[in-house]
C-alpha cells in the first residue's frame, strides 16, 4: 500500500508547524528535503549566527524526530 504523497513545500510548512509546538525554530533556519530513492528527511542549514542562537540544536534534533514521523506516513510528490 503506498503513503499519500504531499510537496516539499507542503511537508517543510507541515514541520515547520511541529516544530512551533514542540520547540522555537530560531530565525534564519532554513529547512530542506534530502531525498534518497524512495525515502526522504529534511536537513536544516543556518548561518553561524542562527546556529549560535538558543534552542537551535533542540530544534535540529526535533525536526529530526518530526521527519522520521513524516516519512513514515508521506511519500514526497515529484
């Protein structure tokens, strides 16, 4: 049985609204999807000072927990 399959950009704002519950994305966060045949995972990038700001690495590891949960239940369209 396949998954329903969804946009980037539709999983990213999808991730992004977990994200806002479970943890503050810090400003300048920017997040992206990795795609590796049929599985994907988002990567976030930042510039140094986006890194350097409180809760960025707490909202690196959250987006990591929220895209295995994605992936499991959404193929990406394209």
């Amino acid at each position: 049985m396949s998954k329903p399959a969804r946009t980037e950009a539709e999983l990213i704002e999808m991730a992004r609204a977990e994200l806002k519950v479970h943890a503050v994305p810090p400003d300048g966060m920017v997040i992206s999807i990795i795609r590796d045949g049929d599985s994907w995972e988002f990567r976030a990038e930042a510039d140094g000072a986006a890194q350097a700001r409180p809760g960025y690495p707490e909202a690196v590891a959250m987006l990591v927990q929220i895209g295995d949960h994605l992936s499991k239940q959404y193929d990406v369209k394209g």
